[in-house]
C-alpha cells in the first residue's frame, strides 16, 4: 500500500525534471539563436554603416558639382565654345583658299617664300592663335595677288608672233589680236565642220562623284585617233583640299562620244551655259536647263562662262576673282560651220571674250583654266597641263 505514494512521487520527480531539463534546453538553443541574431546584426548594420558612408561620399561628390554647374553661365560657357568652333572653320577655310592659291601659283613659278609663310600660318593655327594665324594668312593671299600681277604685267608677247585679227582658214596659229582694250596672245585651231567632227571624249564611262578617272590630253587625243584637242569643263583636282570627297569630280552636263550623259539629273535646273555640234553645224545654249536630253547631236558640254552669243559679248565679269584674275583661257566656239579651241593668254575671262569678238566667232564658251590648261596640235602647243575628266576632240569624218 505505501508503494504507489512512493512511486508517485517519484513519476512527479522525473517529470519535473524532465520539465526542467527541456527549459534548460531550450534556453540554451534561444541564447545561440540570440548570439547568432545579434552577430548577423551587427554584420548588416556594418554593411549598412559602409553603404551609408558612401552614398554621403557620392552625395558630396554630386553637390560640389552641382554647385560648380550652378556657379557657371552656360550661355556665356556655350558661346564661348561656338566662337572657337567657328574661328577654327573660318581659319581653317581661309588656309585651305590660300593653299589653293599656292598651288595654282606654282604652275607658274617657285614659291618658297609663300610656302614659309603658309606653314607659319598653319603652326599657329594648331596652337590656336586664331587672330595671328588668319593675320598671316590675309598677308599671304596679299602676297599672291601681288606676285601674280607682277607675272602678269612682265608678260610680253613675243614680238615674232604677227598681229592678226582673223582666225586661221583651218589648222593652227598663234597670233596678236587687237581689241578696244588691249592686245592678247591667242593659240587658235580652226576646222571647218564638214570634215571634222567635234567630240567630248570622258575617262569615266558615266557618272563620277569621287575618285574619278582622268587621263592627259595626249591620251584623249591618241584613244580617238584625234587631230587636235582641248582641255574641257571645270572639275575638282586632287591635289586641293576642298575637293575632298570629290576628287576629280565635274558637275556640270555634257554628252560625250558615246552618246552618255553626264550629270544629268542635277542640271535639270541648271543655269549654267553649254555649247552643242551637230554635223556641220553649232549652237549655245543660255542655261543647260533650256537644253534636252538629245543624243541626235555629236557632242554637248556645259562651263561657265558663255563669251559671246552671236557675235556679242555675253560675259563682262561676275565678281569671281579667279575669273577677274589673269592668266591663260581656254576655250571653244564656232562661226558657222566653222569650229574653234584655243587659248587667250594672259587674260580675265572677260578679256578673252573681247579676244574672241574681234576674231570674229559667233559663239564661244569659256573652259577649265590654270593647271588645266593643255591645247594639241601636233603635239602640245600649250600644257600638258593636269590629267583631266573630259576633253573636247577634233577628228577626222
């Protein structure tokens, strides 16, 4: 009978023992979950504590910015920067003309000293002194202009060469021509129309934006089995700066041998003046967009600018220096059915068509001039001159 209290008591002993042992347990397992929480905290805290430090940093980074950009006059800032821009273009534009000058002086002569002054200008440039290297620059085109009308005013007609105002019946001639303003040397070939056929003759088989195709005269010339020739319409030389991205380029209509046009879609609305030959006959044209697309005729070329129309002058100057400068002319015209190509030496565009009327042509147009220039005859009477795009061809019916 005593046995069960016993035992009881016992039961109760174990399960208050088991009871604490569990208490024990599980605050043991609250501590390490509480030492481990806390450690993970303080980790994240110092992450947090390193995240906030440098977000303060780039914050004070932006606001020293901010307040530098505020402090600033952007207008004024902006300004400032286009005036450089448009001081390099406008320096480098000016340098570019007057090494085109250069060039154009060299076909007649040494230039050493215009190539000193062109390199200090160009030094100074690329130091940006703007104001001395556009100052050079004036003094070097100055020096140009001074040096080529020295050249022109010590040129003398040779005095073998006779004074004739008429164009030969056919063939070559250099001869004096006296007009109300002076006295011109003019290279000429003459050929009469029912014999010989006038043809333009291109390097390039169609149209040519860049990097095109020239040949010399002589090789015109001999390709056609020619008997004489001209250098024909403007075009952009390689050797020139401004002629980057179209290098040996014209722009101007012309149909050539091969009943091609040239640059026909951009002188729809040309103004620019073109002569045509057609058998035994000739014509001009007053702007290219007064002229078709007819492949009826033997050749079309289109330059600035028309010298005589009808037997008028049609040209007294434009304002461009290069024409109003002197220097040599080539050109081609007719009379009937008479056809003509030659050259007017030491002349402006507008001097050469005085040239021309008192030799009596109807029609005249003028053609590419300076390093251009080359005339064949039996060989070259004036030039070679540069390889060219186009040349105008007499050759036999």
């Amino acid at each position: 009978m005593r046995l069960i209290p016993s035992f009881k008591r016992i039961a109760v002993k174990n399960i208050f023992f088991a009871a604490s042992l569990a208490s024990s347990i599980t605050l043991v397992i609250l501590i390490f979950f509480f030492f481990n929480y806390t450690k993970n905290a303080k980790s994240q805290i110092a992450l947090l504590t390193t995240q906030k430090q440098s977000a303060e940093n780039t914050l004070e980074v932006i606001q020293k910015e901010l307040k530098f950009l505020k402090s600033q006059d952007q207008f004024v800032y902006n300004k400032r920067l286009q005036e450089e821009i448009d001081n390099i273009q406008k320096t480098y534009k000016k340098g570019v003309g007057s090494y085109e000058k250069l060039l154009s002086l060299k076909d007649d002569q040494k230039t050493e000293k215009f190539d000193e002054l062109f390199t200090d200008a160009i030094v100074l440039l690329s130091k940006r002194n703007y104001a001395s290297s556009e100052a050079t620059l004036e003094d070097l085109n100055k020096q140009i202009d001074e040096q080529k009308q020295k050249i022109a005013s010590q040129f003398v007609i040779p005095q073998n060469v006779p004074i004739n105002n008429a164009p030969p019946a056919s063939g070559f001639s250099r001869q004096q021509v006296k007009t109300e303003i002076g006295t011109f040397l003019v290279d000429i070939i003459s050929s009469d129309l029912n014999s010989t056929r006038v043809i333009v003759d291109t390097a390039s088989e169609s149209d040519c934006r860049d990097n095109c195709p020239v040949l010399s005269l002589s090789e015109y010339v001999s390709r056609n089995n020619a008997y004489a020739g001209v250098n024909g319409s403007y075009f952009c030389p390689s050797s020139y700066p401004s002629c980057a991205g179209k290098t040996n380029s014209f722009d101007t209509l012309l149909m050539n041998k091969n009943k091609v046009y040239f640059n026909s879609d951009n002188n729809k609305y040309s103004t620019i003046p073109l002569i045509y030959f057609s058998g035994n006959t000739a014509g001009i044209r007053g702007q290219s967009l007064e002229w078709g697309r007819d492949t009826g005729v033997d050749a079309v070329i289109a330059n600035q600018g028309l010298l005589l129309s009808g037997g008028n002058i049609a040209f007294g100057g434009d304002g461009d220096p290069k024409k109003g400068s002197k220097g040599a002319r080539s050109f081609v015209g007719n009379k009937g059915s008479m056809a003509y190509i030659g050259v007017v030496h030491n002349a402006t565009v507008a001097e050469a068509a005085h040239a021309l009327k008192a030799l009596g042509l109807e029609n005249a147009l003028n053609l590419d001039d300076g390093g251009s220039t080359a005339l064949w005859y039996s060989g070259y009477k004036v030039g070679p001159g540069r390889n060219i795009p186009n040349a105008v061809l007499f050759v036999r019916k």
